[in-house]
C-alpha cells in the first residue's frame, strides 16, 4: 500500500486543508499552499512562527477522507 502526506497549515480547516502535498512541490511549500487555496496573508500573519504539520497516511484513507468531505 503506498503512503501519502498530507499538510495541514495553521487555520487550514478554513480552507479545505488537510491535502495531499506532492513529493515534488515539498521543496517549495510556501507556493504549493498558496497555489493550493491557502491565503498568503496568512502564512504573513505568522511570520517567523508559521508552522505545518504533516501526516503520513494510506492512501486509501486519503480517498475516503476525500470522498466523505464532498458530500
């Protein structure tokens, strides 16, 4: 079974978060968040102290999660 991460910034309920960040945009994470719906304002608003945490999970629990928040 393979592994997904998931991102979850500070508020990020506000704004769909948590989500799957790629393996490849992990380097540039600042962008892939604001690309992704996540307000720059916020990420400014914490300045030195912005924080996320992240989640290794299965990734067919990412596929329920995200069929259940659809509906």
């Amino acid at each position: 079974m393979s592994k997904t991460v998931l991102i979850d910034p500070p508020r990020g309920w506000l704004y769909g978060f948590p989500k799957p960040i790629p393996q490849d945009c992990q380097h540039r994470t600042l962008d892939w968040l604001v690309e992704n719906g996540y307000p720059q304002k916020e990420i400014d608003n914490y300045g030195d102290y912005f924080y996320c945490r992240y989640l290794q999970v299965e990734e067919e629990d990412v596929e329920n999660t995200s069929i259940k928040s659809k509906g």
